[in-house]
C-alpha cells in the first residue's frame, strides 16, 4: 500500500503508553468535519496540537478503518478552536476550559506569544491574578522544556516517563549535558542501565573506541558490582567485565583504567595480596569506619558508677524474672564497654537485654537514642522498649537531594549511648555516616542476626566487626522456653544450624496445632494458585487474618512464575479484582489500582518515605496524572506517573525488601526455578519474617537444597582486613 501523510488537530487522546510512546489519537482533519483514528508512537500528544503523520491505512477487525502512522510530529495548534482545546486540557497548571476560552477569546492567536513575552498581560483576563499568573508561566516553561526533552529522548529509544525523571535531574539544561556526555544517566539515573545511554551515544556520534565510552563502561561495571553488594572489584575481573560489556579489545580498557586510577577517579589497593578497585567513596568510608569503631572499641565504658551485680539483681526484680547466663553476661558487657555487638537468631533473648540495659541506665539518667536501617525496623523496637525509635536516616536528618546528612564530625548527634537494631541491614555507607555523627563520649550498641542476609547495599558491616574479633561480641545461641514453643523459631534455628526441619520431611505431616506449615507442590503453577488461594481465601477464613494487611507473600526473586512480578499480578487479581468501574494505571511494567499494596523501592526524602515503606493506594487521578498512597504511620505521598518506578506492588516482595520487617503471618514458595538462590541465609531470613504463622510451599527437594546450601559468594570488601590489621 502506498505511503500517505495526514495533518489535522487532534480532538482526544484515547490512550498513550508513557513507556513506549504509543498512542491512540482521534484527529479532525484540516477543514474536515469528520474525526479520523490515528495509531503510532508520539512522546508527547495533546488535545488541540496540530498533527501531521506519515504512514498507511489500514482496517483493523476490530477497530475498523485507521491510519497507522511510522512518524508522527506534534506543534502548538494554529486555529483558535485547537488553540483553547490545548489550553484547557490541564497540560498548563492555571488555567481550565473556563480560562482557555477567556484567553482565546481576550488574546486570539498571539495568546502563546502573549504567555511567552508579556506574560503581565494575562492579568487583563478577569479572574487572573498575580499569582495565578505566574503558575501559569512557570507550567508554560515547564512544559515547553520538558515537551522538547521528551521529543529528543524518545527519538533516542528512552521512554517518556523517564523523560520527565531526566528533567527533574538535569532542568532546562537536560538535552545539553547528554549531548556532552550521554554516558552521565546510567550512573545518575535509577533504571537507566550502560546500553540505553551507549545507544544514545552511538546516535550522537560518539565512535566504537572513544575514550569517554570505555571510561563509562569501566565505572559501569564497577557500578554494577556496588549494587551487588560489592565494595570493590578484582582488578583483573574488572578489566574481563568491561572488555565484555564495551566489545574492545582488553589493552584499550587496561589502559584506560591506569588513566582513570592516576587520575584519582577510583582507587587501587591490595586486599589479602589481590588488587582490588574500589571507587572512591566506599574506600574512604571503609577506612573511616575502621578507625572509627576500632576507637570507640579501645574505651571502656564512661558512665556514673554502677554496681552491676546490684544492678541486675534490681532489674530482674523489676522484669519479674531471672536473666539467663548468656543474657546476664551481655548486660554486663553492655554497662563495662565503649561499643558492643549483640547477635543470634530469634528467640534468645535480644530484647530483654535491651529492656534490661535501658532500665539500669535510665535509672542512672543515661540519655539514650534508639535508632534501626528501616520504618518497620524503628516501629518494632518503638513498640518493644516503650523508648521513641527513629530510622537511622531520619536521626541523622537526611538532606534530600544534596546527599549529605545535617549531622557529622561538625555537628553530632546528642547522646550517651545509641542502640541500633537490625545491624546486619546497615551496609558501609550509612555506617559511616552514622559514626560520624556520634559524638566523642558516645557508647554504641549494634543488635542484629549475623545469620540473615546481608546488607542490600555494598559490603558485609556487621560479619566483618564480628570476625575481626577485635570488637566486643555477645553471642546469644539458647532459645527461650515460650519461644522454644513457636515452631517459627525453633525451625528457623534448625535451618541455620543446617537441619532439615521435619516439616519438609518426605512423608512428614503438619500439625494443625504448629505455626509452621509446608505445603507440597511440584509445578510452579500449581504453587501460585495454591499461594493466590491460601492468601485470599484459606488463611483469612481459618485464622481470621486480614488477607493484604496482615499476610506477605515473600519470594526469592523477581521474575518467574513465582517471582515476586508474575506473583503480583496474580494476587492482585485474587485480592484486588477489577471491574467496570475500576480505574487502573500501568506503568513500568506494573499495573496498579485504588486499594493495592505497593512497596518503596529506594529512598525518596523529600517525600519523606523510605526503602522498605510499605503502603496503601487510596486514589488514582488522571488530570492530573496521580496516585496517592498511604503509608504506615498515616503517612500520605503522591507519585506522578514518572516517579512510579521507585514503587512496586507488594503483596508479594523479596526476600530482600522483607528484611527488617515482621509480618503475622508470611507464605514462602520454594522451587528448584529458584535455583540460583536456593540458599540458607535466604530461606532462614524469610522465614524469620513471620510473627504468627509460616507457610512454606512448593517442593520439598527445592527446600532442601536451600537448607544444604551455605555456600554464600563473599563479597569484594576491604573492610575486615583493615579491622583486622
């Protein structure tokens, strides 16, 4: 079929998908009074824009006649009937259909010239004032600007959501700075990964072989390596990783790595006879971290007298029970020493130390701060001391997108002793800044399980104090009576010791009166519809448990059958059903409707809302483009379209974003389609998760596997060495 153009004035959007830039315009023809229907990709398409499209016609089975366009180009509409359509469909913040058609009818077409150069003017029109004038410029700017970016990106395979993430990163000088180094949005933007910016790159002429590109791919790899939890690479895999990902030849990257390194960008150093690369930041934080907590670990204790074994002979009076040896003897290193690290699983006892230690201490007015890596990890110690807990974060009060926290060396933090709960979770970085900000006579006791996974971010914190024995240490290994009870526990504990719990026996039975349970399923379908119906109907109705609210569903992984994205979909379906008069809204391969779980997947600080945060859809808007979410703690943010890719949908989530948190009750699949992360630490730290009630499902051979195995990949890190030497 021979190839046509067609121009007109586009009447509606019928739909556009921000990811991809397809979309379905209604469009009337030039002096037409009919309304044709137009397919193809546009970045930015609005009601009232002049249009012109090449491409064919074509009748579609269900759609009838359309013409599907390969290029599509957009411009403010010339006539006033487009004009006032274009004003009033809420792109511009201001002004509505009411104060579009008194702009048309006040200004004609000079209007957008009027908005341009002599924006005062608008204020002749009845009902705008000073300040609805200047929201109405600033929108103006902001959409011409964002309008341009957009058309330029999406000419270079990026979407248009995250066309609207680079304005808010780089302003009005977005399309200069990535023509001067388009290699800058994988390191400066979430999602944006080395090829989408080398294929922007290629487009705007930078060559195969240029220096700038094998730069990029080596802080790239390096990069990726960090978000593995690593905090630095051998140098010689280093150069096999980026002379894969580049496609040059290995002496170019070797090369260009001894300029990088001379040039102080990262650094090179010798870790137990390896070279090792580590990017600056992390070194630095290794080696302050170091000396910081191996300073703190030469003082003893500086508080009033206390005569300690007068001290818990009144404190077990109080709590009304004895202290067993091993909870005694960590008291007592909790009241003698500078710094302490108390760990061991759940059940033995953490807590009532830490109740214990309080007692005394307040008793000797000993001002103490209480402090955890996330929300739900604060709360819970909140609500197990009686003392106002707060996320690390927020205790050294984060400055937003600066970076940097309001407290440090400069200006530290006020206190005697600092606890930190869930200390397996703080990776260097915060480490750092959390070492930084105690002042000089501070006391620091770290709490956590050594045994769950490791940080999500880069290095191994809390193993590393631990190993170098250099640090004082209470290790807690006896579960208590009441919770020796708890089935929960006590298979936790064999999990870690590497014991197959009977449970997961092969001709073991439950015990309806447990709350430990595994249900066998041999096929990965069966086992989502069995979690979809546990969730939704056999948990709910036996135990009385609220099926989004007090039931999570954790997985090993994201994609599969029984990754946390095919999960989701499933769940949502069973929990949250659509029907005619449901709104949705899908974006970045998620879809999302009022009254779904979602999940913060990094930290947002001027919103206030931390990785981890779990929360609620209240309301879905579409003019403008909105979802509000309510968050624990009545918390309430709004994300635009573009922001959604910090979210996720959470009724069912990682292991890994469990981490901190304790649900009533968790479900688990386990499959030998999770091979590759068939692991101890992974399936102890999922199951330590539930409070109430733990169902495993899935196959008993892919469960056993992750209990044999232990064989954890250690990360890159120079931390232990420097604690140790």
């Amino acid at each position: 079929m021979q190839e046509k153009t067609l121009s007109g004035t586009i009447e509606r959007v019928t739909f556009h998908n921000e990811e991809n830039g397809y979309c379905v315009l209604r469009v009337r023809k030039n002096g037409a009074t009919k309304v044709l229907t137009v397919v193809g990709n546009c970045a930015a398409p609005n009601a009232g824009e002049d249009i012109a499209a090449r491409g064919e016609w074509i009748e579609d089975d269900q759609y009838g006649t359309q013409f599907k366009a390969d290029e599509i180009s957009t411009s403010e509409p010339g006539n006033l009937v487009g004009i006032e359509r274009y004003l009033g469909s809420g792109l511009i913040d201001g002004i509505g259909p009411t104060y579009a058609k008194k702009l048309v009818e006040k200004f004609g077409p000079e209007v957008f010239n009027i908005i341009d150069d002599r924006s005062k003017s608008l204020e002749e029109v009845d009902g705008i004032g000073p300040k609805r004038r200047k929201e109405i410029k600033a929108s103006w700017e902001k959409q011409k600007s964002v309008r341009r970016i957009m058309v330029f990106l999406h000419q270079h395979g990026i979407s248009t959501a995250r066309a609207v993430r680079i304005y808010k990163t780089y302003g009005d000088d977005s399309i200069k700075r990535l023509r001067e180094n388009p290699y800058r949005l994988s390191h400066d933007l979430h999602g944006v990964g080395f090829k989408t910016a080398d294929n922007i790159a290629s487009k705007l002429g930078i060559k195969f072989d240029d220096r700038s590109r094998i730069e990029a791919g080596i802080q790239f790899a390096i990069q990726t390596a960090t978000g593995n939890g690593h905090c630095a690479l051998p140098e010689n895999e280093l150069i096999e990783s980026a002379t894969d990902l580049l496609g040059v030849d290995q002496i170019s990257v070797e090369k260009c790595l001894e300029r990088i390194i001379t040039n102080n960008d990262i650094v090179k150093e010798d870790i137990n006879s390896v070279s090792m690369i580590f990017p600056n930041h992390l070194v630095s934080a290794e080696k302050l971290v170091s000396k910081k907590i191996l300073t703190l670990a030469s003082k003893g204790a500086n508080y009033p007298e206390i005569e300690i074994e007068k001290a818990l002979t009144w404190c077990q009076e109080k709590i009304g029970y004895p202290l067993a040896e091993g909870q005694r003897n960590a008291v007592e290193l909790a009241l003698q020493e500078r710094v302490l690290i108390i760990t061991g699983g759940p059940g033995v006892g953490k807590t009532t130390i830490l109740r214990s230690v309080l007692m005394i201490l307040k008793a000797k007015k000993i001002n103490t701060v209480l402090c955890a890596p996330t929300g739900r990890a604060a709360k819970r110690m909140s609500e197990s001391t009686s003392l106002e807990a707060s996320t690390i974060h927020r205790l050294l009060e984060f400055q937003g997108r600066s970076g940097k926290f309001a407290h440090d060396e400069s200006n530290p933090l006020k206190g005697d002793l600092f606890i930190v709960d869930e200390a397996s979770m703080i990776d260097i970085q915060l480490m750092c800044s959390l070492l930084r900000a105690l002042p000089n006579n501070a006391h620091l006791i770290l709490v956590g399980d050594v045994d769950q996974l490791p940080s999500v971010g880069p290095g191994s914190v809390l193993s590393d104090m631990i190993r170098c024995d250099k640090i004082p240490v209470a290790r807690l290994n006896e579960i208590f009576r009441q919770s020796s009870e708890s089935r929960i526990i006590s298979a936790a504990h064999e999990i870690n010791q590497g014991v197959i719990p009977s449970e997961l026996a092969k001709s073991a039975k439950n015990n309806p009166n447990s709350d430990f349970f595994f249900l066998s399923c041999d096929e990965p379908e069966e086992t989502s519809e069995k979690i979809a119906n546990l969730v939704s109907q056999r948990i709910p109705d036996k135990l009385g448990l609220d099926p989004v609210n007090d039931i999570q569903v954790i997985t090993p992984m994201h994609r599969g059958s029984l990754g946390t994205q095919s999960l989701n979909r499933r769940l949502q379906d069973s929990l949250n059903p659509a029907n005619e008069s449901t709104f949705e809204i899908e974006r970045f391969g998620a879809r999302y409707r009022i009254g779904d779980k979602v999940i913060q997947t990094r930290n947002n600080y001027d919103k206030e809302i931390l990785n981890g945060d779990i929360g609620k859809v209240v309301g879905i808007s579409t003019d403008p483009g909105k979802i509000e979410i309510q968050f624990s703690g009545e918390r309430m943010a709004s994300y635009e379209p573009g922001e959604l890719d910090e979210i996720s949908p959470a009724f069912a989530i990682t292991v890994h974003k469990s981490q901190g948190s304790e649900f009533p009750c968790v479900v688990i699949p386990v499959s030998t389609q999770h091979f590759l992360l068939l692991q101890r630490n992974l399936l102890y730290t999922a199951i330590t998760r539930g409070s109430k009630v733990v169902v495993v499902v899935g196959q008993k051979k892919a469960a056993a596997m992750a209990v044999k195995n232990n064989d954890t990949r250690e990360r890159y890190r120079g931390l232990l060495e420097r604690l140790s030497n």
